[in-house]
C-alpha cells in the first residue's frame, strides 16, 4: 500500500508530519537546498552543536503552524462575533484549503535566505532586496507554480505569498481579516511559529536552556480574538491572533526566552565579530557588488561554496579577502575593546561612535569595527481573554510585558596586534573621547 502520510524525526517536534503532496515541496529545488544554509550562519565557531539547518527548522514551522492552525479553527474555540466575522470558520468547507496553504506558507517562509541566512543580507543584495523579495520570487516561480497546480485544490501562489511574508513585507497586496491572522500565525511578533520554532531549536543546538518555554500551553490557549477597543467606541474590534488567561504566563516565557536568547546567544560578541568579518570577506570577494537576485543563480549559492572560498582564501595570500578569511577560519578575530557602558550613556548617547571614531583617528580605519544594534519596542499588545470572557489588552493584564527590556549593544572591536596599545590609550583618555557633544552657536 502507498504511503500517504511521512514522518519526519525531529529532535524539538519528535515527528513532523506531511502528506504526499506537501512532500513535492519538500523534494523541490528551492527546499533541499535549504539543507545547505545554516540557521545561525557562524554561530557554531562558539556554540559548537549550532550547526543546525534552515531545513529542519522549516519543517518545525510547518508543524507549529499546522497545530495552530487546527485550535484555532476548533468550533468549540471559535466565540460567535468571530465566527460572524471570519467567512472560512462559517463555511467550514474552506478550511481544508487554507490549512494547507498555512502549512505550505510556513514551510517555504525561509527560501530566499542568502548563504549563512542574516549575516550577509543587509549589506550584500540590491536595494530594495531582502530575502523576503527573494521568496516570493521562488514561490511564484514556474518552478512552483507546477506543484501548486497539482495539488488538490490547487492551491494559490499569491495566498501562500500573503501568509508567508505578511502585510509588512507584502504591502502591496490586500489582505482579508482572515488572512491577516493566518499570516500572523508564521510571521506575527506575538506569537508567531517561525519564531516559537527558533527559540526552541537554537537552544536545543546551542546547549542553552535561555529559549525554553512551555509552547505546549500556549498554543492550547491560542484564540482569535477581537481586539480591545478603546472605552468610549462600542463593539468588537477587528479580529486578531490572542490568548486565554490560562496561556498568559506562557506568553511571558516566551517573551523573556526571545529576550534572553537575543542578550546571550544571538548578540554574543565573538558571535557578531564573525558575522562582521564574514560580511567583510563578501564583500571583497563580490568586489563591491551584490549578491545575486536571480532564482537560478541564488538557488545554486549555498554555505558551501562560501565555506569553501573562506577555506581557499585563507590558505592563499594573494586571493581576495584573504585577510577576513583568515580571522575567521584560524580564528584571529578582532577583540572586544569597548561595550555599551550605561554611565557612558548618560554623557554621550553615541559614547560606542566617540570611541570608534577617536581610534580610527589614531590608528586607522581598518583596525577596528563598530557595531552597533537596539531593538525596537519592547512586547507586542495582543488581546487576553479571561476567565469571564472579558477581552483586555496583555498591557492592561500582565506586569511583565510592560516590564521587558530590550537588548541593546554598542561594540567597538580591535584588531589584536593594536589592541593592548588602543586600550591602554582608552583608558587614559576615556573622559576626552566619551563626551557631550559641544553645542552650536
């Protein structure tokens, strides 16, 4: 007998479950090549066992999705102001279709990732490009479109486009109440599955227990929701992706986990050093030009051609890049010299610029790297329903999403023949290049 449904092991979802369809995606071009792109770029160079794939995590995305999916839609958790507001959980019909398409959604969410995923993305494509461009283009390809129109029902590119990237990175596109939520189900800042599935999985990887969260509670307690409306307007307001009282604390793990993990693993500062000599090898090694945007040409770009260029160049003095190559296969990265210092903060708001800038004066440019990074805001507002069906903002009920910080960082990194000179000459003029700013006349 045919198989109709394959399991994938896991080691955060035990199995990922897909039917046969769901497989063809799996098998495509644009997916397998995905086994070849890491999920923390350099991050394993410190966190050894970080050596997990965008693969595997695409996979857990589409379980997460598929799970939320299936509790959300649940007659007996569906309110009926929303059942009268949504169209598809009224027609019951629908259904089928949209769950596939949020599970196809999740599932392609990452294929326009650039080798090494972020660390090379903002500064190395076209303007105007991230890699969100970049899979719409895939998933819009004829290469796709193929498997979507063979699937039963045939499934949509433009409703998989609209989930996969959601109203921010699909502007131009209108989006129903309906879909609005499921896009929020892979991409939403509250509680997303792209990112449940991350923070879970980088943790496991890394050997750190920062992003661990009860994700079972909170996708049980996952409701849409209308939004709270303010006292002096009547009705519900629009309908958006919320939790139950019950679920409120796993909510606030999560949170914290994402703030931990991003304070810990992901801004850990020899982590950031790599990213950054790695941009700097890219970059010479494209001699100032982008990455390509052509599916063909980004489908055929993976880690290991840049591993191996990185391993070429850095044997080879005479090849480009071979100085960046260097600091990062033979580990001669440049050394953490100043940090973000809040008492330099209340002086000279821009105290990690003063001191790079001083330095650069004195040594040059080339000894050293600036980097710099805050988030913005702090936890998303979603709706809380509680236990007697009142609908509040998370603001209103929870003390600490109003509380959670964010993770800021203000690097000055040096190069190591020049670093004991530079920091000896910091610190003995620290108070003349952390400053206020003079005033103009």
């Amino acid at each position: 007998m045919t198989k109709s449904i394959h399991e994938v092991r896991d080691p955060i979802h035990i199995f990922v479950r897909l039917n046969s369809q769901e497989r063809w995606v799996v098998d495509s071009r644009p997916f397998q090549r995905l086994r070849h792109i890491h999920q923390l770029a350099l991050t394993y160079l410190v966190y050894p066992g970080a050596t997990h794939r965008r693969f595997e995590h695409s996979l857990g995305v589409m379980e997460l999705a598929g799970r939320v999916f299936d509790v959300i839609t649940s007659l007996n958790n569906v309110s009926n102001d929303i059942r009268d507001l949504i169209g598809p959980i009224r027609e019951q019909e629908q259904l089928p279709y949209w769950r596939t398409v949020l599970r196809m959604a999740a599932l392609c969410h990452d294929l326009g990732h650039l080798p090494f995923s972020h660390a090379a993305e903002k500064e190395l494509l076209p303007e105007n490009w991230n890699h969100e461009r970049i899979t719409r283009s895939i998933i819009e390809s004829t290469e796709m479109a193929e498997i979507w129109s063979k699937m039963r029902p045939p499934l949509n590119a433009t409703d998989i486009v609209k989930l996969a990237l959601g109203k921010k990175e699909a502007k131009d596109l209108e989006f129903t109440n309906w879909e609005a939520i499921l896009s929020e189900i892979i991409t939403g800042d509250a509680f997303g599955v792209d990112r449940i599935d991350y923070l879970l999985r980088d943790s496991h990887h890394a050997g750190v227990s920062y992003g661990k969260f009860d994700h079972f509670r909170l996708i049980d307690t996952l409701r849409i929701l209308p939004s709270p409306r303010p006292n002096d307007e009547m009705g519900p307001g629009e309908p958006a992706l919320g939790v139950q009282e019950g679920g409120l604390h796993s909510a606030e793990a999560m949170m914290l986990a994402r703030y931990f993990m991003f304070s810990q693993v992901y801004f850990h500062r020899v982590r950031r050093i790599y990213d950054i000599h790695l941009k700097d090898f890219l970059k010479e090694r494209l001699d100032g030009g982008p990455f390509p945007t052509q599916i063909e040409d980004h489908l055929r770009l993976t880690d290991n051609e840049v591993t191996a260029a990185l391993l070429h160049a850095a044997r080879r003095k005479d090849k480009p890049g071979h100085l960046h190559a260097d600091r990062i296969v033979n580990r001669h990265h440049f050394k953490l010299l100043y940090e973000r210092n809040p008492n330099d903060i209340k002086v000279d708001r821009n105290a990690g610029k003063s001191v790079f800038d001083a330095l650069c004066a004195i040594f040059g440019e080339e000894q050293f790297r600036h980097d710099r990074f805050a988030q913005t805001g702090g936890a998303p507002d979603f709706p809380v329903e509680l236990g007697n069906g009142e609908i509040v903002s998370s603001f209103l009920k929870s003390e600490t999403l109003n509380m959670l910080p964010v993770v800021s960082i203000d690097n000055v990194f040096a190069e190591r023949q020049i670093f004991e000179e530079a920091r000896q000459l910091l610190k003995e003029n620290r108070d003349d290049i952390v400053r206020p700013p003079e005033k103009e006349n």
